[in-house]
C-alpha cells in the first residue's frame, strides 16, 4: 500500500494513488474481515522497501481493526515479541524455545493487552501496544485517557463515491469498548520485522521446518490472532525460507497456505501529477518525485522542505548548499543522501549556474547558448541531453526502446534464457516510469547529445546503460528477489548491459539499436542559440543515487554459489580484518561437507598462530562464526585446551576466542551477516581459482583489501550492486560503530579484562610495583646472565635468615676482583665458565641490593599473581644443564617475550619490565631438577680437592728437589725470591682454599639456584684450574728429571772418576797442594764440586732462567712455555759438548790424572829408592 503523508497515528490519512493500491487496500480488508467471520485466512506479509509505507498502512489497519471490524488490533514492533521469546527461553535448559510454542507467548502477550483494557483503569495505563503510546501529549509518560484524545477519523482519499465507514467513526473509548466485548480473533500488526528477525532465530529451535512455520499453521488453523507483518526486503528472503521457498522446505504451494506475502508498489510520477501534486509544475513533480525515489514518505516531506516558488528564486550555489539536500534518505544506516552535490563539483564551473535550474524544473528546459556554455558543454557531454527539437517518450522513444531490446531478449530465449520474461511486465514499464519522470508535461525529453566524435558511444554511455542500471535499482527495490520471474529479469538487464558494452567496443550499437541509434541526434552547439537541455540519465544515476540492494553478492557475474561447487575448502583462504596484532576471522555459512574442510583449514591456521598468539602479548584473534554448529564447538574444544582439557593461556587471557556472529547484536545485523557471509565465501572460491592474489602464506585474506577486489568495475560492472557493496561495507569497515570497530574493542576489552583478572587492574599495576630491579643496572653492568644470576639471588634470598651472603660476597671478592692473585675473567666460549665475578661482585655489593634484599616480598599480592602469570606462559623446553640454563639467560631472557605482557599492562614500565623477566626466569627454574646436579657439583668439588693436595704435594716435592740441585741451602736461605717457580703452590693452595669456601657455602645454602650457578661455574674453572696445575706438575717433574739425569752424566764422566782419584792420600795431598783458591785455601774435586760447578753454569743461562723463573698463576691456568722446556733440554743436551764448563771439566779432570801420573811415579822413584837403602 502507499503510505500516508501524515504519518501519525491520530491524523491518519490513505490515499489510493493507484488502482494497484486500492485493489491492495482492499485485498487485505477483505481478508481481515473474512478472518473476522470464521474464515481461516492465511498470515500476511506487507513487503516493501524502507520508507515505502509500510508502518503507515500498519497504522490504517489499525484503525480499520478497531473501528470497521470491531475486534481488538495491537501494534507492536518485532523486538517487544523477541523480549519475550528470550524471556522464556532463558529459563530453559537448551536456551531456545520450540517453534511451536511461539503462538502461545504472542498470544499471551495479547491477552495481556486484553485484561488490561477490560480490567485496568485507564489512567493508570502506561504502556499498552497501540501506534505512537508514547508520543502523546504527556510524551514521557502518556496515560491511554490521554493517548485517545485529539484523534480525528482515518481519511480514505479513494475514488469511491459512497462515504467509507472508517471516516465515520473516531478512535476512542467507546469503539475501544465495543471491540472488548465482541468475540472476534484479535488483530496483531507486527512492525519493524526487519531488523530483529535475526535475534528472534537466535532464541527459536527450528527443528520440524523453520522457526515462523508453526506459527503461520496455527494462525490458519485455530485463529489465536489474525496476522498481518510488515517486512522490508532486506529479509524478505529469510521469511521466504520460513514458507518454505528456498529449496530445503516444503514446495511453493504449501508456502502460499502458510503466508500470503503482499509486495507494496511505488507511486508513479503520473501517479503523483494526477493525484497528490496536480497542482504543481510538471518539472517540479519530476524533480521531488526522483528525490524521493518514489517513496511516499519522502515525497511528502520534500514538498514540504522545498518550496518551489522560493527555490526558484536561488541561484546554484544556494540551491546545492540547503540542507534537506544532505540528509539521509533512510534511517537504515544507508549513505545514500538525497542529492549527492558532491558530483557537480566534476562539472564543468562555468556549466554550474544552471544546475539548480535545470534540477528543480526536472524536464528539458529552453536555454541560450551563451559562449561559456558552449565550451563548458562539451566538457559535460555525458552529463546533459541537449537539443533543437524535442522527442515524445510515448509515440516515438519508447517504441524505439521497445523494438530494440524486445529484438535481442528474443534472441537471448531462443538460446534458452530469460524464457519467464515478458518485456511489458518486467521491463518496459520501469522503462516507461523512468522516462516519464524526465518529460515533460507534452510528455517530451530531449535526446540528443552534444558529443560529436561518437555519438553511439554517447547513446550508451548517457542513456542505454543508466536506464538499465535504473531499472535494475528499481526491480531489485520493489520486486520480490526471490521470485524466479524477478532473478531471470534482473539477469536479463545484467546481460543487456554487458552487451551494450560489447556493442560499444566492436562499435555495432547502430547495428543493434538501430531504432534508438536512428532518433539519438548530435546537437550542434552554437553560441546565441536556444536549444533544450536536461539532464542525461548517467547524470540522473550518479547526482540520485538509488537505495541499498540485496547484501547477498555474487561471484562476478554468476551465482556465488555455482562458484562455490568448484572451490577447494580445505585450502580455503580466511577473510580476515586484522588491526595492529588483532586479527579478526569470519567463518562462513557452509553445508556439512564444505564447512568439515573449512574447520580443518581453519584449524591449521589456528595452530601456525599458537606461538606467536603466546608471544606476542598484544596479539589477538578472534573467530566470529555466522551459523553455530557442532563442528566448530569441536574446533573449539581442540584448540583451546591441552591434552589434560586445561584451557590454554592464550584462552585464559582471550587472546584466541571463538564468537557467535549473533551475540554482538549488530543494528541490521541479518543484512550484514549475509554480506559478510557472501565475502568470506567470495574470498575462498576467488583463492581456489587464484581470482586474487595471495601476499602471505597463511591463505588469508584482509576484508579491506577483499572489497577494494570486489567493489572494482571489472569485478563487479553494476553500479547498484557496487553501492550495495560499498553501503554494507561502510557498516563492517568504517565509523566507530561499525562491526570491524565494534568486535575489535570486545577484543581489546575482553583481552584486557582477562589480564586483569590474572595480574592486576592496569590502572593500579605501576603502583602495585614497589620494587626497582633497574636501580641495579648501569653502564658497567654488561653481561646479562650475570645480571639476571645477580638479580635472581636477591629475588631468591630476599627476607632469608642466612649466612651465605656474606659468604658469597668473600668468594666473590677473591674471584671477582682483578687485583687478587685468584681473579677469575669470563672464558665467554665456555658457557659455563663465562660468567662475570666481578660485575655479580658489584650487583651484590650495592647499597640498593641491600635494600632489596631486606623490602622484597615473595608473598606480595602483586608478585604471588606475577608469579602465577609467567609460570602459567613459561612454555620454555625443559631443560637439565646448567649450561642450558645459563645459555637461556645470556640469548633469550633480556629481549623476552614475556616483557610484551608488561608493556600491555602499562607500556614502557621498566620497573614492570625487569620485575616479570626475572619472575618469568623463576618459573623457569622451578621446572628444572637440580638434585643431581647438585650431586654432581658435590662430587665435583670433592675430586677436585683430592687432585689439588695431590697435585700441591707433588709440585712442592719436585720444585724442592729442583731448587735443591741449583742452589746451595745458604743461597736458597739468603735468596728465596730467587728460587724456582717462586709463589707458584702459594697459590694453588689459594686455590684450595677457594674450594673448601666454595664446598661450605654451597653446604650453608643447599637449595639457592643463584649460589649453586655461581659456585658451579667457580668450580668448572678450578677443575681447569686443577687440570692446569697437573700439567705444569709434570712439566717441573720433567725438568727435574732432565736435572737428575743430567747430574747422573756429569757424575759419570767427571765426578767419581775425580772422586776415585781423590781416594789415594797422597794423589789428593798433590791435588790440594799444586791448586789453590784465590784466597790461598786449597782447591777441591772431590763430592759435587763438578755438578756445583755445572749448575753454576747454568742457572745464569736465559735456557733455565725462561723454564724455572716461568710466571705460573693457577688462576690463569698459565703453564711453563714448551718452547722453553725444548731450549732447557736441548741446552742441557749441548753443554757437555761445546761448552767452556766441558773444557773446565776437562782440564780438571786431566790435572787430576795428571797428579795422580805424578803421584805413581813418585811412588815408583820411593820404592826403587827404598829398594836401594835396602841393598
């Protein structure tokens, strides 16, 4: 029905504007009145577009229930039915109620309306289902005494003669009354169906037919209420689901028992010129009628906005700049404005003075070409028809159209397509209704085109495709999309203007429009003519831009889901909306078989994100799915829990959460669900048939970048199927309450209002952090497994009654400091060696570690829930080396991840920062058995102390033994720093000592992690230490050895043959009598003296300085050079060779035997001198 002009319910007023109207007015009295009589009458459904007037004719009902019919009419809006339907469904066990329960709750929100009426007084009545309760005259809180004052009778503008009985009566008391007593069915008008039929599926079970199928059959067979709904087209599909039209349900026949669907038509402009605007100027009716988009309810506000006597009097800038011109079109959310100005800032500026002419009288309209118009013109050829003589629409434009386009639509069916169309009832009178509102009153358009270089291209460009387009906005507002008759008319169009484009392109359009070819002009544009101007029909389309189609899209130019059949879903690429590290996935409507695949390919996804979802803090993903079903509850499960069904961390902290599309309850919330449902399946099958080009290898595509796909002209050629792209997309994309926003900031709400259930609330999180860990960092401090061992030790003894730190301080002095003889510097190839003593030496011993030691508290609040938190996300690999701890602290902890979740509780926090990694190395720790590493360090220590005393032992031995062959007891007494390897078991037995510490204190503290690491890596480099000491033991027992042998030789060939002749007395008083000292005392051979003498000899030489005044430290693990043992021994080699000592020995040797040759032929000269005395 058309709507009324006047649309309160007190001033209600119908006009039959169309015999289409009148026959639908009547239609649905007749069928309430034959309800009223104990006929069954099926349920009704006013479909139409949004502000069509359907609300209006809800409200004429209304008066025609309770004043004709006599019978109790409530109105109510879908929402008020889902309250209670959600009611009831709450208090049950599966969350939804049957679908055959339905009638009972409305009906009994009806009797309730009923009691109240009959049994209430009616000034204490608040709140009762009637039109417009709350706009009476007390607006916050009406009684119904006060809501029934100032009605008027309904005015029936019909061209019956007799007066109708709804004018004769008055909504009041008495008709209210009368109604209540008789015992008719009631009446329920159910408005504004449209935007909560989605919510209203989310609390039905539909099991037995869809969810309004047992309501329809109860209203037809027991009459609880008759029922008439008002339904937008934006679900009028859905319902055409609920009767059983969409391939699943029953067949057409049983949907028509179930629900007789009304489609409510649109006010031609003809309409309007004979009946509402007859008065006015035919291009003024024209305009406002194209303005409204032939709406009633915005036919009558812009006649009232627009004034055509004083809008005539504006020139083009103040005409564009009014604000009516602005507004919306619909309350919808659409964009769509009435006028969109912003296109005539494209025109051509000295065009412009005459636009707003040209808009308000909207028909061809006499102009003087003036210089600037000529040129300007021909830069806006396709934006003006212009001409010297003008065309009839009737005799001569629409036979053109007729003949040229019935020609190819029966070439396209006896191809076999579009076999339903008729060309007169599905498509030349939308083109007649577009043509007419562009006539003017003689019913003439000027159709010619100032293009002279092309003028078929102008024919299509101008006219041919833009009153395809036009009537594809128009089928798809004002037709029922579901009918087969509707999808094979649009189809027709679609294929129509592909062959225009194609006629364009081979330059054929003379060939196949020929009629129209033949009356299309060039208009010759000279300055001081008058020719007509308007504008053209590409120009019509852009500056009045039609209403929002169908979300529902398809792929290209086919169906979505024939594309679909193809397509491979278990490589199915996931839209995706992603914003920082939020990443959003919606999941598709989908059958069993495709969805199994689907859920398979998401889940693989899902896993390849797991890390990175517990690493980075700030990540997030949530996946919104349009339908429930078991297979994603199963997804769920397997993603979300461990093998103990413990919910993963990244659940915990709802960084991985799978949502219900439904449960945002978005405004329009179907519509949208249907568009995002066609782009996420519009991305798979595109990525099956790489249609799109993937930039990652997790197969997921952006939804922004999906819509920049789809929006394009080579994707999708029609302009009211790329608005309606563009209008939803603007919905999930755009403005702060759009869906992307909306899910993004439950994201970001949700996530952090789990991290603050496990930590702490943000705002009080710096505050609940007392403790400076940073205040123990400096430029010094370079290591960072030092640091964090350092820090550790405080975190692990903080309040702890025990003596092991200042144990620990005293080892750390001897090790840590590099002016003592046991300074110990990293070995940083060693991990276990390359800690740093002195940087833990300087940690420990600060004034602020003190304090530390002494405030931090491992029972806090904040710190028992940190400590929950990082042992929680530690999901480090276990470990069970020391070195591999160590190894952790050195590559991972100072740059970890786990800082991230500091940064998302306060960002840039470096109190936080330290505190949770040095925690986060707690839960670490805990994880690792230290039991038998701690045996082993034992066992250790004591090995290394057995081979220290043994070692120390033997080196004392050998270096006395050596000291002792070089020098004489009275030097080594008056010279001891002069002596072999002088200091050298000093300090090993300093390095002993430093082991019985380490042995104690690891005793004294047999549970700290930071004193086992600390005096582990000590004792990795005593055991090097030792090791050390036991090479150069074997290197001072080599050079001992190579002394003694030496000693052995000398002996051999110079001392016991001297000392054999030292044993006759006479041989040796000749010795000492023939040789003496320099001081007169004689010499002797005899003992050691030439050994004496051979170490003398030697201990000058750089070959035995190098070896035996070698500078061992342990600490240092230095050894005697081998170079200068090879020098030592190869000297001693030589000596006895070429040497002024052998030349000594020699000549000694040989006045030995020389006083011993003497000493015999003495005795010989004795005897024979004897034997003579004796003669």
């Amino acid at each position: 029905m058309a709507g009324t002009y006047i649309p309160l319910i007190k001033r209600t007023k119908w006009v039959d504007l169309s015999n289409e109207h009148k026959k639908l007015r009547e239609t649905v009295e007749s069928d309430l009145k034959e309800g009223c009589n104990k006929g069954n009458i099926q349920p009704i459904m006013l479909q139409g577009a949004f502000g069509i007037g359907k609300s209006t004719t809800l409200y004429y009902l209304f008066h025609y229930g309770w004043e004709v019919l006599k019978t109790p009419t409530f109105y109510m809006p879908l929402a008020k039915i889902v309250d209670a339907v959600k009611k009831e469904a709450e208090s049950s066990e599966s969350g939804k109620v049957q679908n055959n329960q339905l009638s009972r709750i409305i009906n009994s929100i009806i009797k309730e309306q009923i009691d109240k009426l009959r049994n209430s007084n009616w000034n204490d009545i608040n709140d009762i289902d009637f039109p417009d309760f709350k706009s009476g005259d007390d607006s916050e809180n009406p009684s119904l005494n006060q809501y029934l004052e100032d009605f008027i009778p309904v005015t029936l503008d019909s061209n019956d003669t007799k007066e109708s009985e709804i004018s004769k009566l008055v909504f009041s008391e008495e008709v209210i009354r009368q109604a209540l007593e008789g015992t008719t069915p009631p009446i329920l008008l159910v408005d504004e169906f449209e935007s909560k039929f989605y919510e209203l599926k989310r609390y039905v079970e539909s099991s037995g037919g869809g969810i309004l199928r047992e309501l329809f059959d109860q209203v037809v067979q027991t009459k609880p209420f008759l029922l008439v709904i008002g339904n937008g087209p934006a679900s009028g599909y859905e319902v055409a689901k609920e009767k059983g039209t969409d391939g699943n349900n029953d067949s057409e026949t049983a949907a028509n028992r179930r629900l007789k669907t009304i489609q409510i038509p649109f006010p031609t402009v003809a309409l309007l010129k004979r009946k509402f605007m007859k008065e006015c100027a035919n291009g003024y009716v024209n305009f406002i009628w194209w303005m409204s988009r032939c709406r009633p309810g915005h036919i009558q506000k812009l006649w009232d906005a627009i004034d055509y006597s004083i809008y005539k009097e504006y020139d083009a800038t103040e005409f564009l700049v009014k604000d009516i011109f602005n507004e919306p079109i619909d309350e919808s959310g659409e964009e769509v404005k009435y006028l969109k100005v912003s296109y005539f800032n494209q025109m051509n500026s000295y065009i412009r003075p005459i636009v707003g002419r040209l808009l308000l009288d909207f028909e061809p309209q006499s102009i003087k070409i003036e210089d600037s118009y000529r040129e300007a013109m021909k830069d806006s050829v396709e934006d003006f028809f212009c001409t010297d003589e003008l065309v009839s629409v009737v005799k001569e434009l629409n036979p053109a159209i007729s003949d040229d386009f019935s020609a190819y639509l029966e070439k396209c069916k006896e191809q076999g397509k579009y076999t339903s169309v008729d060309y007169i009832r599905n498509v030349g009178k939308y083109f007649s209704y577009i043509l007419s509102a562009c006539s003017n009153s003689d019913g003439k358009i000027a159709f010619s085109t100032a293009c002279r270089n092309n003028k078929e291209k102008a024919l299509a460009t101008t006219f041919l495709i833009p009153l395809l387009e036009l009537t594809y906005d128009f089928i798809s507002q004002y037709e029922d999309n579901e009918d087969q008759v509707t999808r094979e008319t649009k189809d027709f169009i679609l294929d129509s203007i592909k062959f225009i484009e194609s006629s364009v392109e081979e330059e054929t359009i003379d060939d196949n429009f020929e009629n129209l070819n033949s009356i299309f002009e060039t208009c010759k544009i000279k300055s001081g003519n008058e020719i007509y101007m308007q504008y053209s029909l590409r120009a019509i389309r852009e500056i009045i831009e039609q209403p929002i189609g169908s979300p529902k899209l398809k792929y290209k130019d086919m169906s979505l889901d024939k594309k679909l059949e193809s397509s491979n879903f278990r490589q199915s690429v996931l839209l995706t909306s992603r914003s920082s590290d939020n990443t959003i996935i919606f999941v598709p409507i989908l059958e069993d078989e495709p969805l199994k695949k689907y859920i398979l390919r998401l889940k693989d996804y899902i896993k390849s994100q797991k890390n990175d979802l517990h690493t980075n803090a700030s990540k997030t993903i949530r996946i919104v799915y349009l339908q429930e079903h078991e297979y994603i509850s199963q997804l769920k499960e397997e993603v979300c829990k461990d093998g103990s069904s413990n919910l993963l961390p990244i659940c915990k902290m709802k960084k991985l959460v799978f949502e219900d599309y439904n449960h945002y309850q978005f405004n329009f919330g179907g519509q949208i669900a249907d568009f995002i449902d066609s782009v996420a399946k519009i991305v798979i099958a595109a990525g099956s048939c790489n249609d799109i080009v993937l930039i990652d290898d997790n197969r997921t595509y952006d939804f922004h970048t999906a819509i920049d796909i789809i929006k394009n002209r080579e994707w999708t050629k029609q302009k009211e199927a790329i608005r309606t792209i563009e209008h939803y997309s603007r919905l999930v994309l755009e403005g702060d309450s759009c869906v992307i926003n909306t899910i993004s900031l439950a994201q970001k709400k949700d996530h952090g209002s789990a991290m603050e259930n496990l930590i702490c609330e943000k705002r009080d999180y710096e505050d609940n952090i007392l403790w400076d860990f940073t205040s123990l960092e400096s430029a010094d401090i370079t290591d960072t497994k030092s640091k964090y061992l350092a820090m550790y030790y405080i975190l692990e003894n903080a309040k702890k009654p025990t003596s092991s730190y200042q144990s620990l301080l005293k080892i750390l002095q001897e090790v840590g400091n590099f002016r003592n003889a046991l300074y110990l510097p990293p070995i940083e190839d060693s991990i276990n060696e390359s800690l740093f003593f002195d940087q833990i030496l300087n940690i420990l011993s600060r004034e602020t570690a003190s304090k530390l030691m002494s405030s931090y508290d491992n029972e806090d609040y904040i710190i028992k829930h940190l400590c929950s938190f990082t042992a929680m996300m530690n999901n480090e690999r276990s470990v069970s080396k020391l070195d591999e701890l160590l190894t952790f602290m050195k590559d991972s902890l100072n740059d970890h991840w786990i800082a991230s979740y500091n940064n998302d509780m306060s960002y840039g926090f470096s109190k936080g920062r330290t505190l949770i990694k040095l925690l986060y190395l707690k839960a670490y720790i805990e994880k690792i058995d230290f039991s038998l590493l701690r045996s082993q360090l034992n066992t250790r220590i004591e090995e290394k102390q057995t081979e220290l005393v043994s070692t120390i032992s033997n080196s004392t031995q050998h270096i006395a033994a050596i000291t002792n062959l070089l020098y004489s007891k009275n030097y080594a007494k008056a010279n001891p720093e002069k002596m072999p390897f002088q200091g050298y078991v000093s300090e090993l037995q300093l390095v002993s000592r430093l082991l019985s510490n380490c042995k104690r204190i690891v005793l004294e503290d047999k549970d700290g992690v930071s004193i086992f690491a600390i005096i582990s890596s000590i004792v990795w480099r005593i055991s090097n230490i030792v090791s050390q000491a036991k090479v150069v033991e074997r290197q001072i027992n080599g050079i001992l050895i190579s002394l003694k042998n030496k000693k052995e030789l000398i002996e051999k060939e110079y001392q016991l043959p001297i000392n054999t002749i030292y044993q006759d007395s006479l041989i040796s008083k000749l010795i000492n009598l023939s040789d003496h000292k320099p001081n007169g005392q004689p010499q002797k051979y005899d003992g050691d003296w030439c050994w004496t003498q051979y170490a003398r000899y030697l201990t000058p030489r750089s070959e035995v300085q190098n070896v035996i005044d070698a500078k061992l430290h342990p600490a240092k693990e230095t050894s005697i050079d081998e170079s200068d043992i090879h020098k030592f021994k190869a000297f001693l080699q030589t000596s006895l060779t070429n040497s002024t000592y052998k030349v000594r020995m020699d000549e000694t040797l040989k006045f030995c035997k020389d006083c011993q040759a003497e000493a015999l032929s003495y005795t010989k000269v004795y005897e024979y001198i004897k034997d003579l005395l004796k003669e």
